[in-house]
C-alpha cells in the first residue's frame, strides 16, 4: 500500500513512469504441493484406494490376496520411481499424472472386462474382453509428456495391475499388455507430428492381432477346414483388435493438449506447431525490428544443431530462439542491429542510461511474453539468456569516462567525492542465470551470433577462436554454473556452433557483370572477400554483442 502511494507521487512529479510491467505471480500454495510430503502421502492413498475398488469390485475369488499382490507391486512401483526418476518422484504433480493416467487405464479394463462377462450384451462376449483392452493407453499417454523411461514404466506395472483384476493372474493379458505397450513406448521415441500416434497405434493393434491369435482369443480356426471357419466373426474379432490400437492412439492424441495444460507440460508436437512464424510477436519483429527477427532466426539455427548434437530438446530451442528477444520491440533503435546508418541513439545519452536500456529488453520481454501467453519455457528462456553477465561495451566506456573526468578533476581542481564511483553491479543482467541445457544453447548462441558479426573477412580459425573465447568467459564468469552442461557437451556445442556459423559466413564467387571484361587473379593474389561488408553500422555503434 506504501509502495503504491509513493509511487504515485513520483509519477506526479514525473520521476516515474506510469507504465507497470507485467510479472509472473508467485503462487505459494501450488509451490507448497507440489514439494509436499502429506499431498504425495495422499496421491499414494488414493491410489492404493483405487486399486482395492478395482480388486474387491464384481465376482472374483480370493479378492484379498490379489489385494496384497497389487500392493506388494505398488510397493515396487514407488521404489522403482524413487531410484530411476527422482525428479518426478520429487515433483507431485508428476506423481499424480504417472498414476493418475495408469488408474484411469486400470478403471477402462476393469469395466469392460465387467460388462463382457456379464452377458448384457449379446455383441460383447467374454473372449471378446481380450481385444477391446486399451492396453497402450498409459504407457502412449506417459511416453509422449515424460519420456520413454515413463512410458516403459506404465507399461510394466499396469500389465501387472491388469493381469490380477479378475480373479487369478491372467498369463495372456498380462503378456499382450507387455508387447503391446513396449511396442507403443518404442515407436513414440520423437513424436512430432500427431500421425506419427496413428502409426503407433497401427502397430499396437497389429501385434494385439498377434498375439490373440497365437492365444487363441481370435477364433477358433481350423487351418485344415477353411471353408469350416466363421469368417465373418474372424474378420470381427480381427477389426476389433486392429482397431482397438488405432482407437487408443486416436484417443491419446486428443487428450494430450488437455494434461499439456493440466500439468504445465509441452510436448514436441506442441513445440513445433508454437514455432509458426506468423505469430503476433514475430510478424511486429519483422517489420518494426528486422535486425532483431533475422539475428533470433540465426540464434535458433545454431541452438538447434547444438542441441541435436548433445541430445537435448532441440524443437525447445529453436522456439524459444525465435522469442529470445522480443522485448527489443520496446525500443528496436537502440540496438545495434536495427540502427540506422546515420544515427547512433547512444552518442547522447550516459553509459549508464544506455546500460539500462540495453538491460530492459529482458524485462519487456517477458512483459510482452506474459501478455502474448506465451509457454512457461520461453518465459524462463527470456529471463535467462543473458544471466548475470555484464553489458562490458557500456562498462568499459563508463571506465573510461571515469578516468578521463579524475584526470580533468585534477586540473580543475575537484574532490574524489565529487565523480560518481562506476559500479559493475549496474551494468549486469538480474538474472537469472541458465537453469537448463537448453536455456544455456540458446544463452551461448545469442553470444555467438552476436560477437561473429564482428568479424571482418571470417576464416575457420577465427572463428573457431571467437567461439573458443566466448564459451570460456561464460565459465570464467560461472554463467553456466545452474545448468547441467558437462565440458564434453560444451565441447560438442562449440563445435557445432563452428561449423554452423562457417557454412554461414562462407565467401562467394563475384559474378562479372555482362558485357564486363574478366580480370583473372592470380591464385596467391587472391583476397578473401568481406562478407559481413553489408552490415556496417555507425563507426560509434557498439557491437551487437553488447546486448
């Protein structure tokens, strides 16, 4: 309340601006479950819960002691995620989708192995339970949002689950659920477009085909009597089985954007339809800020080799590449790249004023990020591509101005106090710094890309040495220090970097003009043209690099 009535008093006396950016609000109650120790307690409950409605539910004999057994492999399960996934383990939220998404499977299986075993429906018959299983369900779901080790995972332990629903372990079901949810994790590897699903949930229904066939679930077919055969009911139970995987696959794709949502995850195929460059933000870049959309499009080109190569997110780079620095919208001529020949904007002001404004473009991005409602990710990329590193051109011109006003206070006559000291600390980023392997690809390539436009008449050991130097200020001034970036990924990156930006920054052949005689060079005369001539700025620009 104080704060908001002393800033109105300074907008009054127009010493502040009236203009409020927007910022990420804190929500501490969502924080708090989601490390809570009583909510994960809870989430195991009602699982354990759930599991004995499914067991003591309908006819079955010895419904306790399938109890025990489902909770001796609950037991399993949580350890088994505890040691291979602690992070998911760690996060309840990861621990309600993994569980959430297995009993919703485990529900769909009981119920349809109910409704064909009660004879209700004449179309539904008991062996026909086997077919309709949406077996692939969880691990395709699990798969795709967290990865193929949690896509294994489903696949293992609800097989278990479901074999021990109806009474004794069932050997066939408790197999075919094995196969076919293998079979749905291992063709789900990269998922970046929602046919590659369908594909998936081809396969899965072939191999549930399969697999009823060599059980005995299709049939019977007597192989010595073709003309004995139901082939209508075979060609039925056939489809079904077929169509159960496709069905499965179909239903996935569907409910995918819903958990996306729900639990604050972007898959692939939600990356790659955000990286549409007719988006609102991007579309302004590149007609009030050129330079700025053309350096993202460069940045996002080498962060996606670079991640490729070390295996990271690579569609996440690229994306987030794109927005990196759309808070340069806010004021594009102020940035070296967008300047115009005749005018530099920073010859008038302090190197301090220009510092801040250099600085501001990470806040008005995430200012026009917020509003966009652009991805959680992009947000914290934005935040964290410049970390804490300091905007050295300003830093070293305020030096310099700093000793050029002791050295004509002496003659003039002036105190020590009288010159302002030049702190370092207002000519850094507020950070954060890369909390992710991708936040750090796209936070070098922004570096790199910037610093290589400097280069004049660029060869591969120049260029090499450019990238060599860069990587190694960033370790010197611990920027990489939050991330989990090896030395040897570091080492894969700038190569990668290296080569890109050489193909990149490769000469030309100068095509005669018609009708123009030829002058042959000598081979040893040969000199290597400038390429990066046609991005001259002001001779007072600061490098690109400065932001």
């Amino acid at each position: 309340m104080f704060d908001l009535l002393k800033r109105g008093r300074l907008v009054r006396r127009g010493l502040a601006s009236r203009k409020t950016r927007r910022r990420r609000a804190r929500n501490d109650l969502m924080r708090n479950l989601e490390y809570s120790l009583y909510a994960k307690l809870f989430i195991f409950a009602a699982f354990a819960g759930g599991l004995a409605f499914l067991v003591f539910s309908g006819q079955q004999p010895e419904p306790t002691k399938n109890f025990i057994i489902a909770l001796l492999v609950l037991a399993t399960a949580l350890t088994q995620l505890w040691i291979n996934q602690p992070k998911s383990f760690s996060q309840n939220s990861r621990i309600l989708l993994v569980f959430g998404v297995m009993l919703a499977q485990l529900a769909v299986t009981k119920l349809l192995l109910v409704i064909c075993n009660s004879g209700s429906y004449r179309f539904l018959k008991p062996e026909m339970a086997g077919l309709i299983t949406p077996y692939a369900f969880a691990p395709l779901v699990l798969s795709v949002l967290l990865g193929r080790q949690h896509g294994l995972y489903a696949a293992f332990f609800v097989s278990l689950w479901s074999s021990m629903l109806f009474g004794p372990i069932d050997a066939p079901l408790l197999l075919t659920s094995l196969i076919s949810g293998f079979t749905a994790v291992s063709l789900t590897l990269q998922v970046r477009r929602r046919s590659k699903l369908i594909r998936a949930g081809i396969y899965v229904g072939l191999a549930i085909w399969l697999l009823s066939l060599t059980f005995g679930l299709i049939g019977p077919i007597n192989w010595f009597y073709p003309t004995a055969n139901d082939w209508g009911m075979l060609g039925l139970q056939s489809a079904l089985a077929i169509g159960n995987g496709i069905l499965t696959a179909t239903l996935v794709g569907g409910v995918l954007p819903v958990l996306e949502n729900l639990f604050g995850i972007t898959t692939d195929i939600s990356w790659l339809e955000a990286s549409d460059l007719n988006h609102p933000l991007l579309r302004r870049m590149t007609i009030e800020a050129p330079g700025t959309y053309h350096h993202s499009l460069v940045v996002a080109n080498l962060a996606e080799a670079a991640a490729e190569a070390i295996g990271a997110n690579a569609t996440l780079c690229r994306v987030c590449a794109y927005f990196h620095d759309v808070g340069k919208l806010v004021k594009p001529e102020y940035f070296t790249e967008n300047m115009s020949f005749e005018r530099n904007p920073h010859d008038d002001l302090a190197p301090t004023m220009s510092a801040l404004i250099i600085i501001a473009h990470v806040k008005e991005g995430v200012d026009l990020a917020l509003k966009h409602r652009l991805n959680q990710r992009i947000i914290d990329i934005i935040q964290e591509h410049h970390g804490t590193s300091v905007v050295r051109y300003f830093y070293q011109r305020a030096l310099q101005q700093h000793e050029d006003a002791r050295a004509g206070g002496k003659i003039m006559k002036l105190r020590e106090d009288d010159i302002p000291e030049v702190r370092e600390e207002s000519f850094r980023y507020s950070g954060p710094k890369p909390q992710t392997k991708e936040s750090a690809i796209v936070s070098l390539a922004d570096t790199v890309e910037s610093a290589s436009r400097s280069l004049e008449k660029p060869t591969p050991q120049k260029i090499e040495s450019l990238v060599n130097e860069l990587i190694e200020e960033r370790i010197s001034d611990r920027q990489l220090d939050d991330c989990d970036l090896t030395l040897g990924e570091l080492k894969v990156i700038a190569d990668r970097f290296r080569f890109t930006l050489l193909m990149m920054l490769h000469s030309r052949i100068a095509y005669p003009r018609h009708g123009a005689k030829t002058h042959v060079v000598p081979r040893d005369e040969t000199v290597r043209p400038d390429v990066m001539a046609a991005s001259r700025k002001p001779e007072t620009a600061p490098p690109v690099s400065a932001a």
